[in-house]
C-alpha cells in the first residue's frame, strides 16, 4: 500500500490551499484516513480524521478552517485548508488505517505547506 500526498506550497495568511492524498495498492478503503502535520522542532499532531462513514474529527486549532473528505471510489482523502495561518505551516502528512485488513498503518511521504505572513 503506497500514499502519495501533494498540493503543499508557499502561501499568504488568509489564504487557502487543499492537500490530497492517493492510496494504492489495496482493494480495500482503509478504515480510517487521517491528516498529520509536524512542524520543525515539534512532534507530529493530528489535525484531521475521517472514517469510512464519513465520520470527522478535527484538533481544536484548526475546527472551522479545515475540512477533510474522502472519495472512496478514487482513494483519496482531501483537506481543505481555509484562512491559513503562519502557525499552520509544517509538513502534512497522510495516514491510513488499514489494522482491520493488513494490520498496520500506513504514511505517506509528506507535503510541505508554508504560510507567510
């Protein structure tokens, strides 16, 4: 199972951008799809958590700026990242739950958002 995540770059506070992230190698929609970030120094959060429902949870730092979605027909979660914040720059990572079908997890490599100020 491989996750390639993108859309990351340089931008201004205030603005927007939205990652995504395509999962490969498996029949199967993992059971829950997450979005990490870590930024230089710091451990890596949560920032965002679907589940195959459609269930989200967010960290309180970014609740009613992000919002993540999935399209299990493309194998691919999104997060939609409005009003961004110099804070919110890190590197983003993908997560995928795959415990119930192959007993583990899986990340991808990460993609880095800066937000200027």
């Amino acid at each position: 199972v491989q996750l390639q995540a993108s859309g990351g770059g340089l931008v201004q506070a205030g603005g927007s951008l939205r990652l995504s992230c395509v999962v490969s190698g498996s029949v199967f929609s993992a059971k829950v799809m997450n979005w990490y970030r870590q930024a230089p120094g710091k451990q890596r959060d949560l920032v965002a958590r679907i589940d195959s429902g459609g269930s989200t949870t967010y960290a309180d730092s970014v609740k009613g700026r992000f919002s993540i979605s999935r399209d299990n027909a493309k194998n691919t979660v999104y997060l939609q990242m409005n009003s961004l914040k110099p804070e919110d720059t890190a590197v983003y990572y993908c997560n995928a739950d795959y415990f119930l079908y192959y007993g583990r997890d899986y990340w991808g490599k990460g993609t880095l958002v800066t937000v200027s100020s």
